[in-house]
C-alpha cells in the first residue's frame, strides 16, 4: 500500500498500515493507493514524464478526460506562475520585557461623577481634638472632685473620735472648694466649646444638602447654654443633626442615654448645692456624699457626651451613611423588597416560638 506526501510529493510504502504524517517533512499522507510499475514514480511532483513535457498537460487544457485521468492519491495543484515568492525573513527580536519602577500613568482612566459629592462645604467653629480634650480635662477635673470629697468624707468619719489637725482639716476643705470651683468653670467651658462644634456641624450639614439651617444662632446658643432649658432643647438640636445626616438609626439609642443621664445628674447636682448650706456634722456628712454622687454622674454624662461627638465625628459630613443593597425587579420593572410577603405565601409561626432563620 503506497501513500504520498502532499507537501514534499514522496512515495512511503506503508505496507498494510494507513499513515497520516510523511516522516520525511511531517507533511500530510494522502490517501492510500497501490503500488504503480507502469511509470517512473519516486516522488517527483508532475504525475508523469509525458505530462511534464506538454504544458497543455498541466494545465488540463486541450486533453481528453482519459489523458487527465490520475493515480489514486493524486491531485492536480494550481500553483501561481513565475519565480517562487521570496520567503519571509526571521521576525527581529522584541527586546527586553519592559519594567517600570513606578505604575504607569498613561491608559485609560475612569472618571466617576458622583451626584452631591463634589460640593464644598465650608467647616467652622472648634476642631474636633479640641473638642475632644477640652472633655477629657473636664472629666479629670470632675474625677479628681469626686477623689477630694471622698478623702473629706473620710476625715470626717475619722473627726467623730480622733480631733484633726486644724491644717489637715483646713486644706481638705479649702482644695475641695478650689476643684469645685475649677470644675464649674471647666463643664461651662465645654459647653460653649460644645455649641460651637454643634453650630458648625449644623451648619455644614445643611449646606452639604444645599439650604440654609432652619434654626438661627441665637436660638442654639439660647437652648445650649441656659441652665435647665439646656435639658429640653440641647438633645432635640442633637436629634435634628443626626436626622439630617440620616445617622438617627443608630445614633438614637446613645443620644436617648446621654439625655437621661443628663437630666438625673443635673437634678443631684441641684439637690447637692441645696444642701450645702448645713452646718450640723451629719448634714455635711450627707451633703459630701450627695456631692461625690453628683460629680460621678457628671463624669458618667460627659463619657456619653464624648461617644455621641465621637458618633458624629466618625464620619465626615460629605460621607453618606446610606448603603445600597440590591433589589429585585420584576418583569414590569417595579422594584419591590424581598422581606415583602404576601398573604398565601407568608410564613405563619405560632406564639411562643423563633422563626426560622
């Protein structure tokens, strides 16, 4: 059995086992076919002599079907005329990997216009460290009140059977006067450092969204700093910056504790000043232990002041707080939540038990 190479034009006697790939070139078989003794095949590329010699042969042209006829396994190819096409030269070398010791900047760049975040907006009043450390001195001042009273409650304990030094006694009274009135003059001072900040957030909170504060400066000032309409209208100013920064969900429950604590430690304070006015020792007693009473609920409140500022300030004002989840859409193009249910597909779970997760 005899195949040929298509590329290379060589006879392989492959006996009875069928080939694909000439060995010589690695070109394709063609199909098989018998051996031939009527002609000189060793792997010339024209079918015969008699055809290489008539170029109407070649070609077809001029010939009778029988004298075109070829061996099996053999095709006739129309090659172009003239001089072989010039082979291609070995393509240059590429040259080294190019490195960079910087990323590049050249390439496409995306350009992201975001709706609202490109707005200036101006920040006034108090920066937030000094905010923060005019409450952490406030709350040392505060602790080291409540420290002094405790030491002077002690002396007195110790003064109903031991007589005091008239210095010890002098010095125990008089510096709990003096950090007292250091402490009156600290907490005022937070909060006016405190309106500033809370002025300035509003402020820069309403403009973000691109109005005016609907409350003057006068009015914040009015509610912030008078004594007792403090407790009422302070915490509502609060409530409205958080409502407008929409960090009212998780900013409720601080500001709700911060309140109430606020109220209770401004009610001991005015019961410990009312009673500062005895003179019997048991009066004293009672109205040194009201007061370290009312200077820790003060620092208490102060610490809880500190974490609604620090709420705040967690985020900038340009810094929405709203996260977008995906929702799915029917094939209307409403948009409708995946926590809807309607009443044949609701789950119904009976009293007393969890729902499935």
């Amino acid at each position: 059995m005899i195949q040929v190479c298509s590329a290379c034009g060589t006879r392989w006697n492959v006996r009875d086992r069928r080939r694909a790939w000439c060995p010589r070139c690695n070109g394709t078989l063609l199909a098989p076919s018998t051996p031939d003794t009527g002609g000189d095949w060793t792997g010339g590329t024209a079918p015969s002599q008699t055809q290489q010699a008539n170029p109407t042969t070649e070609r077809g042209l001029g010939t009778p079907p029988s004298a075109r006829l070829l061996p099996p396994g053999y095709r006739w190819i129309a090659v172009r005329p003239g001089a072989p096409p010039p082979r291609r030269g070995t393509p240059r070398p590429l040259g080294p990997t190019p490195r960079y010791s910087v990323i590049p900047r050249w390439g496409l760049i995306d350009h992201f216009d975001t709706v609202g975040q490109q707005r200036e907006v101006p920040r006034s009043g108090p920066s937030p460290a000094m905010v923060r450390t005019t409450l952490i001195a406030t709350m040392a001042i505060l602790g080291a009140a409540a420290l002094i009273h405790l030491v002077r409650y002690g002396l007195l304990i110790l003064n109903r059977t031991v007589l005091l030094n008239p210095w010890v006694a002098g010095a125990a009274t008089w510096l709990g006067i003096a950090v007292s009135v250091v402490a009156v003059f600290m907490v005022v001072a937070s909060a006016v450092v405190l309106t500033n900040w809370l002025i300035a957030r509003r402020a820069a909170a309403f403009a973000y969204r691109g109005h005016e504060d609907s409350r003057p400066v006068w009015v914040l000032r009015w509610g912030s700093l008078v004594p007792l309409v403090n407790l009422l209208w302070a915490p509502t100013f609060v409530i409205e910056l958080a409502g407008v920064e929409d960090r009212l969900s998780w900013l409720r429950r601080p500001i709700t504790v911060w309140w109430l604590l606020w109220v209770l430690s401004t009610v001991v304070s005015i019961f410990a000043f009312a009673t500062s006015f005895a003179t019997d020792a048991q009066g004293i007693a009672d109205n040194t232990v009201t007061t370290i009473i009312a200077y820790l609920l003060a620092l208490a409140a102060l610490l809880l002041t500190l974490r609604v500022f620090r709420g705040f300030e967690r985020q900038p004002v340009e810094r929405r707080t709203k996260r977008w989840v995906m929702v799915p859409v029917d094939a209307d193009g409403n948009a409708h939540s995946r926590t809807e249910a309607t009443p044949d597909t609701a789950a119904v779970e009976s009293e007393g038990q969890n729902p499935a997760a």
